[in-house]
C-alpha cells in the first residue's frame, strides 16, 4: 500500500511540476550575485523531513497559523489575478495569442506609479484596448503601456530604461527590461519572444512562463484521473468508518488513513484548481467534475477530525495542511497532529453521525457534553435522550434515525 501511495504521490507531483519552466510565479532571487551559501544545507535539510515533531502541536500557537494562513491567502490571490490576465478567453490572451501566430516580439506594461520616469520616446495613444489595436502596435519596436485597469492603451513605440542596477538572470534585451521594470514598480510586465514564441508575465520579485493550453488541459486531465482514483478509495475507507463506529470497533489507524486520503485529495485539487485557471474557459469542464468529487470531503473530514482529535479542530486542520506529499504517507503525522501516540487509546464523540440526523448544531453540542462518546449513546434510553434533547417527538425520531443508519451501514450503504 506504501509503495503505491508513494507512485500516486509522484504522479501527482510530476504532473504539477514536470519541467522547471512550468511552475508559477516562480521567486527571484533579490541577490543573485552573492547566493546564500547555507541554502542549499537548509533544502537538503527540508527534503530529509518526513515527520512533524510531536512539539510541533504545542509549539505553534493559533496566532502563527493565523499569520501563516493570511500570508499563503495573499499569495494565492495575487497569483490568480496574474494567471487570470493572460487565461484563454480573456481580451489580453486573444491579443497575445495573434502576437505569437505572427511571429512578432513584444514589450507590454501595465501602468504604475513611477513609470513615467523610466520610459523615453514614443507617442501617446490612449485609445481604449482591444486585441485588434494591441496586435497592430505591437508591430513597432519598443514597450506598449497599458492603463493601471488595463482598459486603455496609453502609449506605444517607448523605451524602457529602468534601473541597470537590478539584477537579472534574463539574457534578451525585452525580457531584461521587462523584469527589471516590474521589479522597480511592482507591476505587471509582458513579453512575449519573437524568436521562441514564448510568453512570459513579470510582477515585482515573480516570474510566470504562460504555456499552451493544450499542455494545461492533457495536465490536468491526468490529474483528475488520479484525483477519481483516490475519491474512490476514499470512499471505501468512509464506509468502512461507518461499519467501525456503530460497531465500537474503530481504531487510530482507521481515523488516520481516511485522514490521509482526504489530505492527499484536498492536495491533488488544489493542483487542479490552478490548472483550471490557466485553462480559462476551456477548464470549465474540468472545474464542474472538479466540484462533483471533492463536492463533501473537507466537511467529512473536518466532522471526523472533531470526533477523534485530542486537539483542537482548526488547530489538527492546520497542522495536516502543512504536511507535503511525503509527509502525508507517514501515518505517525496524521495521528501527532491529533495529539496521540501510538498506544493512546481513542474516544469517537460522534459529531459526524450526528450532523446526519435532524439535530441542530446547538443540541448536537448538548448531546455529546452529556453523553460523551458514540457507542454510549447508542445505548442510551429514550427518557435520558428526552431530557438531553428537551423535545420528546425529535428525541423519539433521533433514536430511530441512528437505528435506520445502522441498519444501512451493515447493509454496505452510504449514509
């Protein structure tokens, strides 16, 4: 099983970073000439980890995830927006797209302040932006300047003179300015190479290759497959929990590998996801199946996590969300980031059952403060749930539903 969670992890990763020239946004580094020469201990370092401390749940506070996760959010959006601009459908790809089919070169930059000391020559155009007009001006030689919301086009046939004094692993004189602008203003630039016919997107320290969105699709195609697979044997795994719980049979490793495949989903998706924004409107197939197979896994396993975590819920959720691939297959982390060890015995609270009957959040809350574990209350009498509850008919219905579900789970049935 380890080895071939271990192959599905590798596909998954290939097919999110085959080729170095694939990768988003990637970080420039600010000091190019001088690297750091601990860096490549520190990755060497980083690569070895497999398993988080089990400090790591004490150690780090609500505060730090909080910061950790404004930080990834803002990152996240600020690489949508980018991909976004130049996605198949958008006015900026079609213009693009006519740019390269022509075998023509070009220098696009989007307003920001400070620009106007940088550029030199050129004629003001500002007309208001189209695919047609962007194409026929791009036939000169030297940058384009769009307007800050890109919905004019302001100048055209300008020289760009940034700061020499950035550095840049860039060779071409378009792409050299290209970077070094962006990274002088904190804007977008583009250029698009008149000799490989490669577009590439600048924006302050960050680097995007756009590739062809036949590429993107086959990727993605691949990855939903993959994704299909485990949704299935995630599902499997969710039976089963049912079977253990009614039963009084579920143990740690149970928790923890329905843990790990939803992990290992939420993972593949979010890789999904970013393909599907490159795809523009040509991913809106691949978004709805998207949908259909991750449609409950996080409310599953968020529900599941609240039942068996010694933690708490958010606190579990984070700890796993920073686990690479590679982590994900070491058992031993699911169960640090649900606070137990090895031997540590485990209580299901049953908050998952109970979010599938007619109770609201309030009197689910009630039921597991007084009852305390899930096989309990399958014993429980009808006169102790009336007084927990405080309704006799949803007390009376209540105990039929977990009777009728336990019924459906030995049948093999989803519930």
């Amino acid at each position: 099983m380890a080895e071939e969670q271990k192959e599905v992890m590798q596909d998954a990763e290939q097919n999110n970073s085959a080729d170095s020239t694939n990768l988003p946004l990637i970080p420039i580094n600010n000091n190019l000439d001088a690297p750091d020469e601990n860096q490549g201990k520190e990755e060497k370092k980083s690569r070895g980890r497999k398993k988080i401390s089990k400090d790591d749940s004490s150690r780090l506070s609500e505060k730090d995830f909080k910061i950790l996760d404004i930080q990834k959010t803002q990152g996240q959006e600020e690489l949508w927006r980018i991909i976004k601009l130049v996605a198949p459908g958008t006015a900026l790809s079609a213009a693009i797209s006519d740019i390269v089919k022509a075998n023509n070169g070009a220098l696009i930059v989007v307003d920001a302040a400070g620009l106007d000391k940088i550029i030199e020559g050129g004629f003001r155009v500002n007309c208001m932006f189209t695919p047609q007009r962007l194409v026929e001006l791009s036939k000169m030689d030297g940058a384009l300047i769009l307007s800050s919301d890109m919905k004019k086009i302001l100048y055209a046939n300008t020289l760009l003179a940034p700061s020499i004094s950035i550095p840049t692993k860039e060779t071409g004189t378009r792409h050299k300015a290209a970077e070094r602008t962006a990274r002088q203003l904190q804007t977008i630039t583009i250029a698009v190479s008149e000799r490989r016919g490669t577009v590439t997107i600048y924006y302050d320290n960050m680097k995007y290759l756009v590739k062809n969105a036949s590429e993107i699709l086959s990727r993605a195609t691949e990855s939903l497959q993959i994704l299909e697979k485990q949704c299935e044997i995630f599902e499997d795994l969710l039976l089963n929990l049912n079977v253990l719980e009614f039963t009084n049979l579920t143990n740690l490793n149970d928790v923890c590998l329905l843990i790990q495949r939803a992990e290992i989903i939420l993972k593949i998706s979010s890789i999904i996801k970013k393909e599907i924004i490159e795809l523009g409107r040509e991913g809106i197939l691949i978004r709805m199946r998207l949908r259909e197979l991750i449609k409950d896994v996080e409310k599953e396993e968020l529900l599941v996590i609240s039942d068996y975590t010694k933690l708490r819920t958010k606190k579990t959720k984070n700890l796993l969300s920073i686990l690479s691939f590679e982590e994900l297959l070491e058992i031993q982390n699911m169960m640090i980031a649900l606070g137990y060890s090895q031997s540590d015995a485990i209580v299901n609270k049953g908050y998952r059952i109970l979010h599938k009957t007619e109770l609201t959040p309030v009197e689910i809350g009630r039921v597991v403060k007084e009852v305390k574990n899930f096989s309990a209350l399958l014993e429980t009498p009808l006169e102790n749930l009336e007084k927990i509850i405080k309704n006799e008919k949803k007390s009376a219905k209540f105990q039929k539903d977990l009777v009728d579900m336990k019924e459906q789970v030995m049948l093999g049935k989803k519930i």
